[in-house]
C-alpha cells in the first residue's frame, strides 16, 4: 500500500503542480541555511550548483518546446504547400 501511496504523490495535481514538495524549483531554496554554513566555513565552493543545473534544465526543456512548435508549424505548411499543387 505504501508503494502506491509513493506513486500517487508523483501524479500531477489540478494546478499542474507535483505533489512531491522536494521537487519545486525555486530560485533559492534554504537561503538562511545555506548562507549559515557559508559563513561557518563548511562550503568553500559555489553552493548554487543544483540550481544552475534546474535552470540550465528548464532552458533546455524551453528551447526543445519551441523546436518542436516550430517543426510541426513548418510541416503543416509544407503540406498545405503540397497540397495546393494537386
């Protein structure tokens, strides 16, 4: 039963929203507690890593939405094109 219970937090809701709150991509997440362990010295790299990924993740998932818009428009031109010589 939990299995199912698991499966059924993945489905999108009626916002279009997942239900799963470890999965929301904010632009800073846990800005109090990362900035308390920059300070204290744990990290010394670039503590953003995960969310330059989410973007770069998001831009791609743009640009590969408008691709396909903009293959599928110029097919359907070209057939239309196609069929008025007949």
């Amino acid at each position: 039963m939990s299995f199912l219970r698991y499966l059924l937090r993945f489905l999108p809701t009626q916002t279009r929203r997942r239900s799963d709150r470890r999965l929301k991509t904010t632009r800073s997440q846990h800005a109090q507690f990362a900035s308390f362990l920059e300070d204290s010295g744990f990290r010394r790299h670039h503590a953003d890593h995960y969310e330059h990924a989410m973007k770069r993740r998001r831009v791609v998932k743009n640009f590969l939405k408008l691709a396909t818009s903009v293959g599928a428009i110029w097919v359907v031109i070209e057939s239309a094109k196609a069929l008025t010589l007949f």
